[in-house]
C-alpha cells in the first residue's frame, strides 16, 4: 500500500508531510455504507442485529492497520532522509 502522505520540501532542510486527500469522511461513507449492506442480511434471515456492526469494525480495524502500515512508510522515509552521512573516505596519501 503506498501513503496517501507525501513529502513537501521546502526551504533549505526544512520538510512537510502533505495529505494527498481527505480521510476521515471517506472512511466513514465506507462504514456508513457497509453497515447498510451488512444489515440487509439480518432483516431478510432474522440474524442478530450486532452482525453489521461487527462486520464494519472488522473493516475499521483492516483501515487501522493500512493507516498504521503507512505511518511505518512514512517513518522509514524520515529517517532515510535525516540519517548521517557517511563521510567519504580519504586517501592515506591525504593524511
């Protein structure tokens, strides 16, 4: 999964994190929208009215963990960006 983060450089060493789109409402439209197609079910066969519910926090859980794998993204990317640099090695002739 790639981010929906990206980097935003800046002046000199300075670096932002931007969000591509919004996050929030889009998860919830998806819950929203889970929870009605999860309830048709339970109408129709009579099932416990907790099913929908269940379902949608197995799809928020699946969110939180593709949130959090994007957070590792990011963090890896950070500190590839402000890990010391090696210096170069100099000839014995040099010293």
């Amino acid at each position: 999964m790639r981010s929906r983060l990206q980097w935003a450089h800046g002046r000199e060493e300075h670096v932002t994190v931007v969000r591509r789109q919004t996050y929030l409402a889009e998860i919830v439209l998806k819950v929203l929208v889970l929870v009605g197609l999860l309830y048709m079910p339970v109408l129709v066969f009579h099932w416990g009215t907790w099913l929908p519910f269940a379902g949608a926090g197995l799809y928020l859980l699946w969110e939180l963990g593709r949130l959090s794998s994007a957070l590792g993204e990011l963090a890896g990317l950070w500190n590839e960006q402000h890990q010391p640099r090696p210096e170069p090695a100099r000839s014995v002739a040099l010293k």
